[in-house]
C-alpha cells in the first residue's frame, strides 16, 4: 500500500497549483504573438513546471522529433489530461482535441489561446475539416499530436486506435512518432489515480493529489513514415508498438465512427 499525501499538503499543493494554471492563462494571451520558436520555449518551461508544482516526476525514453524534422505527427495512448503536459514538457505540439475541452473552465481558455485543433465528435463531416487543419500545420513545420483512441483508459489497458484521423498524415507524407505514456505511483505500480476516469475534472485532480508522487514515464518510438501506408495500418502499427512498449492488452474494437472517435 502506497503512501498518501497528507491534507495540509494536498492544500498547499493546490494552491500552487491555482496559482500556476493562472500564470499559465496570463502567458497564454502572449503567446500567439511570439515566433514559434519562443512558443516551444514558453510551453515546455510552463508544463516542466506545473508537473514540478503536483510532484510528478517525467521519464522519457527514446528519441522526440526535432526541429530538424519538417513533418512530424505524434500518436499517443490516452490515460489523462496530464498527457497534455507530459508532452508539451518534452516536445512542446498542437494537440487535437474534443470541442468540449475548448467549454471547460481555465483549462479551455488556456487550450483555445494556445493554437489546439478541436474537434466536434458528434459532427460526422468535421473529419475532412480537423485533417486538413492538421495537414495545414503540419506544412508549415509545427508538430501535432493526437490521440486516436477517442477517450481515457486507466493505464491497464489499451482501447482500439481509430484510424479516421491518421489521414492528415499520409496527405502529407509525415513521419508518424508512436508515443507510449504511462503513470507509475511511489510503488512503481500501476497509478490508477491518474487516470482521468471521471467525468469531473475536480474529482481527477483530487485523486491526483492524494499521491506522494507519480512517476511519468514517456517513450517515443522509431517514427513510421506513412507516405507508402493508408491510415488503417498505421493505426494498427502504432497500436500495436504502444502496447508492446506498456505490455498492454488491447480491449476489443468498437465500432469506427466517420470523426475517427467513439460518440
């Protein structure tokens, strides 16, 4: 049994925590005016450090993309909204999202401000509209990164990759970068307090709180170019390379919808 934090610590810890996401808000209105380059900066030294703020620490396995890199898609497992930072702390990217993110309280403003792509799940037609969007960025040497399993598992588990999205990447012959995220608690198990299971993202941080400390483990894998393939087999390639990676089991398949997420 792992240790929890204590009470007076969780409020300390969330008050920094307030503290910080409201810096974070305040740069967010700088940041659409500053070159792309400053943008990486000001992103991975924000998450560095809210990551520092709940006591997560980050390690990262294998090689991220590089500036060097012109077109550089990554494909992640999704457990948390910590995935978000955990990324951004090592390879700040645009991410795609769900257009109920951009409603959410602080968290959709600071989203919105900071160029993600979102999405509208329940629109059939609004695939042709994200994919171009991504190609659009990615064209212009800006990274994006997705999650194509359309929703959170708790980290034992994987659930079936939608393909609909990988689209933008063979339009525009980009190298596709499988990324494996896992949380780990103070016993280097399995920390199902991260997960983000829960509808309310209050109950979410509350669980995260309670943990002494969390250990984010972070891999990229070999990039796959995609210009050969069609998105069904890279989405079966890159599910397959991030279950490996975690040793995961891949829950059955649901039905593909034509936005590439579950409804």
């Amino acid at each position: 049994m792992h240790k929890k934090t204590p009470l007076l610590l969780r409020a300390i810890r969330l008050l920094g925590l307030s503290w910080y996401l409201l810096s974070g808000i305040i740069q967010s209105f700088v940041y659409p005016h500053v070159s792309v380059h400053y943008q990486r900066r000001m992103m991975k030294k924000w998450a560095g450090g809210l990551l520092k703020v709940l006591n997560i620490k980050l390690r990262c396995h294998g090689k991220a993309p590089g500036i060097e890199i012109p077109r550089a898609l990554l494909v992640a497992n999704h457990v948390s909204w910590l995935d978000i930072c955990v990324l951004m702390a090592v390879c700040p990217t645009r991410f795609v999202a769900k257009s109920e993110i951009a409603t959410w309280p602080l968290l959709g403003l600071l989203c919105k401000n900071t160029g993600t792509l979102f999405i509208k799940r329940a629109k059939r037609n609004d695939t042709t509209r994200i994919n171009q969007e991504i190609v659009d960025v990615l064209e212009v040497g800006e990274r994006v990164a997705l999650f194509p399993e359309g929703t959170t598992a708790d980290g034992t588990y994987l659930n079936h990759f939608h393909a609909s999205l990988l689209q933008s990447a063979v339009i525009a012959d980009a190298l596709v970068y499988p990324v494996s995220i896992g949380y780990k608690n103070s016993n280097d198990g399995i920390c199902l307090e991260a997960a983000y299971m829960d509808p309310s993202l209050v109950l979410s941080l509350q669980q995260i709180l309670t943990q002494t400390q969390i250990n984010a483990d972070l891999f990229f894998g070999d990039p796959i170019p995609s210009g050969m393939k069609n998105r069904r087999e890279l989405a079966r390639m890159i599910e397959t390379t991030i279950a490996q990676t975690l040793s995961l089991p891949i829950r059955h398949k649901q039905p593909e919808t034509t936005s590439g997420l579950p409804i």
